[in-house]
C-alpha cells in the first residue's frame, strides 16, 4: 500500500521538475506548458494524499475536475500551436463565459426541454428562422425542439441570413451586447441595411430612424 510519505516524496519530486523546466524551457511554449501540467499534478498528489490520509473523500474528487480541466486548456494551447506551425493565419482562444453550441452544454438543453414541457410555447406571431434547421418555422412545438438543439448543435449563421434574404428580409437589427452578429450579417449580405442596438438610448434612437 502507497504511504502517505510516499505520495508526498513523489509531489515534491514532480514539483521540482516543473520549476526547474520553467527556468530552463522558458522560450519553448510546449515545454512550458507541460510543466505547469506537472505543477498542477503534483498539487493533485498533495489533494490525494491528504485527502486519503484524513479519510475526507472531497479531495480525491476535486482532483478529478483539476485534472480535467487542465488536461482540456493543454489540448486547446497545442492545438493553437499546431494550427500556427502549418500556416493558419489566425487561431486564438475565444474569450466566452459558457461552451455553448457544443456538447458540453448538454445538461442545459435537458434543463431548457424539462421547462418547454411545463411551459409550452404559443405560436409566433411571425416566422421563425432557427439557428439549427436555417429553415422559416411556425409551428411553437418545432420551435421548442429547435430551441433545445440550438444549445448543443452549431450555429447554421450564414445559412440563416442567406434564407431571411431569400424570404424578402432587407433590413438586420443586432439587439443586445456586443456587434458580433451585425458585423458578420455585413460581410454575408452587403447589400442590407444593418443596425445594432445595445441600450436603452440606443434602441430609442434606432426607433426613431425606423
């Protein structure tokens, strides 16, 4: 059986490495992160043994979610450096508060689905163009159903501004933070006239020009 001695004496030996690679490894990007990932477990092994030593099983469990984690932004970095290393001009971390559109938002879309079967939605009063199907919808049942893939699946934006435009739309109005989606719909269809509003005041003069 692994002693408490033992965990320790390892987290002390792989804590020494990692600094050391810091100092030696300072221009080389992989390097850097791998210690850091070193650094990261050998405060894992502290949680571990501690966690065992005091019969606290909580330890042992955050670890899991560290390493996680970790293991995650270590993919994404190399997956940057990788991307620049054949010729991508761009490739950056996005900086968003949720990882939403992808399968990590799975428990919110089960949650979202659990509040349409309490609450059904009414029909529009317009159509619908959802982000998912890129397709005009009117029926409220549809609609819910595309409201909860939306949380998980990719965001057909082109496809959607592409249909509005087949459907006679002429004019794009961005409601809320940001100009993100505005500045995409300009490049997709140049021709339209485009407006964004993120306030109060701003709505009220875009009224005003309507």
């Amino acid at each position: 059986m692994i002693t408490l001695g033992q965990l320790l004496t390892l987290s002390a030996l792989l804590f020494a490495i990692a600094v050391a690679g810091v100092f030696l490894n300072r221009k080389n990007v992989i390097l850097l992160l791998m210690c850091v990932e070193l650094l990261l477990l050998a405060a894992n092994f502290n949680f571990v043994a501690f966690s065992r030593f005091m019969g606290d099983i909580h330890g042992q469990v955050f670890v899991f979610f560290v390493l996680t984690v970790a293991a995650a932004e270590a993919k994404l970095l190399r997956a940057l450096e990788i991307a620049r290393a054949k010729g991508v001009k761009r490739a950056m971390l996005l900086p968003v508060s949720a990882p939403f559109h992808c399968a990590l938002m799975a428990p919110a879309a089960d949650a979202m689905a659990e509040a349409f079967e309490a609450t059904p939605p009414n029909p529009p009063f317009m159509p619908i163009v959802a982000n998912v199907s890129a397709q005009k919808e009117t029926d409220p049942r549809r609609i819910a159903e595309l409201l909860v893939k939306q949380v998980t699946a990719t965001v057909r934006w082109r496809e959607c501004i592409d249909a509005m435009v087949a459907l006679g739309a002429t004019s794009f109005i961005e409601l809320g933070s940001g100009k993100v989606l505005s500045g995409l719909a300009k490049r997709i269809a140049p021709d339209c006239t485009i407006a964004a509003a993120a306030n109060p005041a701003e709505i009220e003069a875009l009224l005003k020009v309507l």
